[in-house]
C-alpha cells in the first residue's frame, strides 16, 4: 500500500525521462516537493546541474531499447516522457527522428508493458495550429487547432508531430497517455540554456542589438511542470492541454520592455525586417556548411519568428486547474537564475 505525502495525496512511484534538460529538471524537484518518488532516466555523461539538490533515483540508459525501458519502469505509477531531441539546425536529421518518433513509441509502450496507470507525453506547440492574423488582430488557438503540414517549417516541428501522432494512435488503443503541449517556459535551472532562455541571457549581456517582429505564449516552467503532474492526476485520456499563460501572449518587443523594467537594463531598440533576418541566416548556414558549426541564426529560427505564437490555455485552465502564475514573475525568476549562475555579465 503507498502511503501518504505531507500534503495527504497518495505518493506515487514517477519515472522521468530527460531529467536534465530544463522541463525535465523542473519537474523531477516538482513531483519531490509534492511528496513523490521519482526514477529518473539519464543520458550517460548527462549534465546534472539542473537536478543539484533534487532526490531520485538514478537509471542510465537511453530511449533505444523498449525491453530495458520497461524493466527500469516496472513498479511506477507514472510515467512523464520529457526527454527529445530539440535542434533547429543539424548536418543530419536521422538521430533526432530516431529519439523524438521511434523514441517516443519505445517509452510509451514501455509504460503500457510496464503496467503505468498513467502516461504523460510532452509534446509542443509546434503541433497547434498557428494563430489566425487578420487585419491586425491575433486570435490565439487552442488545442481544436490542428497544425497543418504546410507549417511544419523544420525537421524538429516534423519529428515532434510525428511523435504526437505516435501518443495517439496508441491512446486509441487503449493505452492511458494524456498529453500536454508546453508553450515557451522560462524560468530557474535553463542550464543549457534553451533558445527562450539564451534570449534572456542575450538581454542581460548586452548582446542583442536588435529584434525581429515575433511573440510568444511565455510561461513559467513551475506551472509547466504542475501541468505535467495534473495532466497524471486528471487529465483525460488522448487528449491534448496547452500549458501556457493566459496573459503571457506577448510579442518579444514587449518582452523586453517587461525585462527593461526588471532589470535597469536598456531593451533593443532595431526592429530587424524578416527578409533582412532570412537573408543573414541563409548566410550564416552557408558558413556552417563549410566550417560544420552550428549557425547562431538558423534558418528554421527565423522562419519560426515569422509568426506569433500565441495560444490560448483556457483548456487546462479549467479541466487541470493550471496554476497562472504571473509571465513578469517567470521573467524575474529566470534573471535572478541566470545572474546567479554566472550567465551574466557583471552590470
């Protein structure tokens, strides 16, 4: 018999894969604070900074082998399938349909062999329809919006929304997987850190000259990571929750004149036109060719920032009671991060 947390609810036996990466981290200290056990799966050589602190289990491995994932999953209650692969530029693309589709089939089955009574997939909002823009007005979507093929701009959108297709057909076949769709957090432990975050960090150092016309739905990891464990508590069974912010739709220029405020520091004030930022990522990809570095603007990126993503979270809002902490909260907490990490310069 399991017993109880110190908040009286029943602990349950958690099993995380990619429990370094950012959301990954966040929810392994999550579902510690709500008095859960959590195993966590780990790349070998994986960097740890983000868990300091947090108590689990540790289980090396990777998402190749179903039989090992299923062994190392026996006697959990839940299952959270954080872990993919997330570049926007690559030499070649197989690896990271091989992590984020077959990847994501070995762990889900796994779970169901393993007998979890619930499964979380982390999608994205890459696989929501893009808002709808007319005449100058943005109409958020929410999860009735199915993105087209037409937008699936890059091979990460594609990988990730054959991998969501994945989450479902075996939901239809009866295996208990919720899934969830974070927006863009942001916040503590964003060790690597990821492209919202190095926004952030970009900002603090001083090294963002100018901007292009684009937006997000910023949200608080925290709240990200409560959707997660809410999404196992009570989240219906093959459908999708948007994890965002209902006042986080913002466009970057807001963004930062919301940091501005926060930090004393000046916000860039050049507006770069989209076809100038096209233009210099195909260059700067040209150059990656040759020199076999990563692009600091790729392609994908920019063509990403064509759009506003705006969502609407009203569905999780009400259906997992989603905390809504404040996006200005989110930003704080992410700065104070970062500045107390080494990320940013001395002011």
């Amino acid at each position: 018999m399991r017993g109880l947390s110190p908040s009286g609810k029943t602990i349950m036996n958690c099993f995380v894969t990619g429990a370094s990466g950012f959301v990954g981290a966040n929810l392994v200290h999550q579902l510690e604070a709500k008095g859960h056990a959590v195993k966590a799966l780990l790349r070998p050589g994986a960097d740890l900074r983000g868990l300091e602190g947090a108590q689990y289990e540790f289980v090396e491995g990777d998402l190749s082998n179903r039989k090992f994932l299923a062994e190392a999953m026996r006697g959990c209650d839940w299952c959270f399938h954080v872990a993919a692969s997330y570049y926007l530029w690559l030499r070649d693309y197989r690896p990271m349909y091989a992590a984020n589709v077959e990847g994501t089939r070995h762990v889900l089955q796994a779970a169901g062999e393993a007998g979890c009574s619930r499964v979380v997939y982390t999608s994205t909002v890459g696989c929501i329809g893009l808002p709808i823009q007319s005449s100058g007005e943005i109409t958020p979507t929410n999860e009735e919006c199915y993105a087209s093929l037409e937008q699936m701009t890059n091979h990460y959108k594609r990988s990730k929304f054959q991998a969501e297709q994945v989450a479902l057909e075996l939901a239809e076949k009866g295996l208990p997987v919720v899934i969830v769709n974070p927006t863009a957090p942001v916040g503590p432990r964003d060790v690597k850190p990821t492209p919202t975050g190095k926004v952030i960090v970009d900002f603090l150092n001083r090294a963002m000259p100018g901007y292009v016309d684009t937006g997000l739905n910023w949200v608080h990891v925290r709240d990200v990571c409560d959707g997660h464990i809410l999404a196992a508590e009570k989240g219906r069974v093959g459908e999708r929750y948007i994890l965002g912010s209902a006042e986080g739709n913002w466009t970057l220029h807001q963004a930062f004149e919301k940091l501005k405020e926060l930090t004393g520091l000046p916000a860039p004030r050049l507006k770069v036109p989209y076809g100038v930022a096209l233009a210099a990522a195909y260059f700067d990809e040209a150059i990656s060719a040759v020199t076999r570095k990563p692009p600091k603007a790729p392609i994908a990126g920019v063509r990403m920032a064509k759009y506003k993503m705006f969502f609407d979270p009203s569905k999780a809002i009400k259906e997992l009671s989603l905390p809504q902490t404040p996006p200005e909260q989110a930003l704080l907490d992410a700065v104070e991060w970062f500045r107390g990490n080494g990320y940013a310069r001395e002011r």
